[in-house]
C-alpha cells in the first residue's frame, strides 16, 4: 500500500469520527433542548396553577368578605331589632309578674298608647313638679297613667279625644282600673280653628279650657301633653295647641310636651312656636329629650310678663 492510499484512509477514518462526533452534539443539543422544552412546560404548567390558586383565593376572599358582610348586617339589625324590642319585652314581663302577684290587670304600652320611655319621664316630671292642671290632647294609657300620678297630687285633669273608638277605650280602661273620677275625659269632632290666615282642624276645647283656668293664679303650673291630633288629619295638626293654651291660661307656668319630636311636621310647629313666643317676648326654655319617638318639652314663664297680649286663636 502507497503513502497516499494510507494518508486517505487516515483521512477518512479522522471524518467518520468528525461526523461521529458532530451527531453525538446534535443528540445532545437535541436532548437538551428537549428537557429544557419539558422544563419550560413544567414551569408553565405550574404558573397556569399558581394563577388558578391566585383567582380561587381572590374569588374565595370575596365571597367570604361577602359573607363577613352580610354576617355584620345581619348581626346589625338582630341587635338593633333586640333594642327595639326589648323595652317591650321587659314591660311584659314586669306586667305579667304584677298579674300574677297582685291579679293586677296588664297594660301595652305600645301601639294605641305611649311608648315607655316617655311614660317614664312624665311620671318623673309629674311627681316633680307637682302641676296645678293638666291638658292633654289624644287620649290613651296615658291618660289612665296621668289619673293614676293625680291621685298622690291631686290636680284638674282634662284629656280631650275626638276619635269614637279610641274615646271608648280610654273610658273602659280608666273604669277597669276605677281611675275615671280623677279624669275629665272629653270627646269632640275637630272643628276648624285659624291662626294668621291658616286654617287647622282641632278639639273642641276652648269653653272648657277657660273653665279650668278660672281656679288657676300666676302661681300655678299647667303640663299640656300633645300626643294628638293624629298627623294624617291635617297639615301642622297638633300646631294649634300652643296659641289655644296661651290663649286660654294667661298667667301660668306652662310645660308643653310634643311627643313624635323625630317627625319633620312635629320639628316644623315646634320652630312655630317659638317663633310666637319670641315675637310675644314671653320667657321660654327648650328641652329635646332623646326618646324613642323623640320629645321635645317648652317651658313657658307666662307669669313674668308684662304687658303681653295673647293673639286671639
């Protein structure tokens, strides 16, 4: 064999494994292109999981914020409705204790009558200040409560009603509880009064107001509790109660209670009033009481006035 020939050979075999070792390279590139695509697909696989976690979570939390929401305003009004309810709930119980100690009849205080909250404060005030007289306009347990307070101070008590049937109630009630001597209970239509060129529908009551101021002084202390007309009967309703007592007791101590104070109507006479008293330059003091209806009391000094002529209702 030449030179050459064996030079070829070399040559040869020094290519095969030139090529051997170019496909081995490709393999490998090959392989690890392959595992890195595996990889990459993997890594995919787990960000698309971290992204669906991701959005249960955050669908998981606002449900559950959803929840704690309504599980807050749920709790809210349960509270709020145990707080309406409870003052209710505890006068039952005194009234049935009381039935079954004493066989003592029970009493609502809710609904047809006054709350308790402001039976409350007119049993302190009453047995406060010990007033001469008593007005009240709308009758009710309240009127059965104000007889029962007059019966330790006695005192003229006139309670005026122009609804038939809550008239007849009161009466029964203040018979059952023999409290209907102590009670002047008077039933009359509303009847059309004016003030200042406005007209309002009110009691009947004028004539036998002006009775009872008749054994009335400058010293003496009226309460006047305006629990009525109802609001649906005219614009203002209980508006004229003011003008008509200032007309008809002119020298006394008067304490006017409005209860429904949280209404607007009953917000709007009580400006009114006042506006009448300061224009009459009649001394006054206000009270607004945070009941659950709201009370507003005006304290009215007539006694230190001089000179001051009631307008004419």
């Amino acid at each position: 064999m030449t030179s050459r020939t064996k030079n070829e050979e070399c040559d040869h075999t020094a290519t095969e494994d030139l090529l051997l070792h170019l496909e081995k390279m490709i393999s490998d590139l090959g392989q690890a292109i392959a595992e890195q695509n595996s990889l990459l697909r993997s890594v995919n696989e787990i960000k698309d999981r971290i992204d669906n976690i991701e959005s249960l979570l955050i669908a998981g939390f606002g449900h559950t914020k959803k929840q704690l929401k309504t599980i807050d305003s749920n709790t809210s009004y349960n509270f709020k409705e145990l707080n309406s309810e409870l003052p209710t709930l505890v006068n039952q119980q005194i009234q049935l204790s009381k039935f079954f100690e004493s066989g003592e009849i029970p009493l609502s205080f809710e609904g047809w009558t006054i709350a308790p909250d402001l039976a409350i404060r007119l049993i302190t005030d009453v047995t406060l200040h010990k007033f001469d007289g008593i007005v009240e306009f709308g009758s009710g347990l309240s009127t059965c409560l104000l007889a029962k307070l007059s019966s330790s101070n006695p005192c003229k008590l006139f309670s005026f009603e122009h609804h038939k049937e809550y008239f007849a109630k009161t009466s029964n009630l203040l018979e059952t509880l023999n409290l209907d001597s102590r009670v002047n209970l008077i039933y009359g239509k509303l009847r059309n009064v004016s003030y200042e060129n406005f007209s309002y529908r009110f009691y009947t009551c004028i004539a036998t107001l002006k009775r009872m101021a008749k054994g009335l002084n400058a010293s003496s202390k009226v309460m006047v509790l305006v629990d009525g007309p109802p609001g649906n009967t005219n614009n203002k309703a209980r508006f004229p109660a003011l003008p008509l007592i200032l007309d008809c007791f002119p020298n006394c101590t008067i304490h006017v209670y409005l209860d429904d104070f949280n209404r607007a109507q009953e917000q709007e006479i009580i400006a009114d009033w006042e506006s009448i008293l300061i224009s009459k330059n009649i001394k006054f003091e206000k009270e607004i009481v945070d009941l659950k209806k709201g009370l507003c009391i005006l304290k009215i000094y007539r006694n230190e006035q001089q000179g001051i002529e009631d307008e004419p209702l």
